[in-house]
C-alpha cells in the first residue's frame, strides 16, 4: 500500500501512482503536509486529510482511502476524525534515517511474520536495494506481498473504521 503525502502531487503524480495501482498496489492518504496531527485543530486535521482524499479520487476513483498517520502520531481527535481505517505497522525499516541496504534487509527479514506490516518509504536507494533481495527471498519462503486491505481479508481481520492496525492477524485485531 502506497501512502502519498498531497504537498508532493505534482505533473509526474498521476504516472507515478497510475503505475503503482498497475503494479497491484492500494493508495492510502498520509495527510497533504505531513504535519503531527496531534497538534492541529479539528479543522486543520480534515483538510488535511480531505485535501489528500481529494487527490488521491482522481487517480482511483474511491473518495476515502486507508489512512496512516505522520509519525505514527494518533490521538482521539485524530481517530474521531478519520472515517476509515488507520494503520500503522509492525516493522520500521527506518530507511529515512540512512539506513543501508542490509540494515532494511536484515530488519525485516528477522521480524518478519504473517500479516506484518512494514514502513518503507519511497526515494531512498537502500530501501530499493533491499527489495530486490527481499522480495524473491520471501517469495521462496512461501510469504506473498500483498495491499493492507489484501492482506487484512485473507487473515480475515475486518478492518474499521477509526480502528488502528498495526498487523493482520487471523480473527484477531490488528
């Protein structure tokens, strides 16, 4: 799943997340400015998620998409003012941080599990690297990459609205 922040949209956005949806990917709203939304009043909170809904309906269609919070930061006006599921994840590759290729390999190939979910982010080359070793090494050990939304049916873990899913985990919450 794909978060896209809305401040980055620009002439190539529409290509990009054309492709990634092509590649089977799911678009998901990581705000318009990635602010701590903790921080912001109620209104600056849904314009900054409506903002980005708003961009992302254009590419598929949908006028809510899964939504993850800026640095993971939730709170109770920001679960009231979502109205779809929130995830956030099991494994933090930390690539932002400079994180090298066998950093990101080695983080998740050791906490891998069954409906982890892991935070990656998109522009860093490390990150690209430990794909093309970890995809196919998983793919060997019998694990299939798959959307949040994807992954959370087939581990028949119903995602909710305002719910906060860090996994997908069979009859369980996330």
């Amino acid at each position: 799943t794909f978060f896209f922040n809305g401040k980055y949209f620009d002439s190539n956005t529409p290509h990009t997340l054309h492709a990634a949806r092509a590649l089977g990917m799911e678009l998901g709203n990581h705000s318009y400015s990635h602010f701590d939304l903790t921080t912001l009043s109620e209104t600056q909170l849904k314009d900054e998620i409506d903002r980005t809904d708003a961009l992302l309906q254009k590419i598929d269609g949908k006028k809510h998409h899964l939504f993850r919070a800026p640095f993971g930061r939730i709170n109770e006006l920001v679960r009231s003012a979502v109205h779809t599921p929130i995830l956030d994840w099991t494994i933090d590759t930390l690539d932002w941080t400079g994180a090298t290729e066998e950093d990101i390999y080695h983080k998740i190939w050791t906490q891998k599990f069954s409906g982890a979910i892991v935070l990656m982010h998109d522009g860093y080359e490390p990150t690209v690297d430990a794909l093309k070793r970890l995809l196919p090494d998983l793919k060997a050990a019998g694990y299939q990459v798959a959307s949040v939304s994807a992954m959370a049916k087939a581990h028949a873990c119903p995602l909710r609205n305002g719910g906060v899913y860090i996994r997908a985990r069979k009859n369980g919450v996330g």
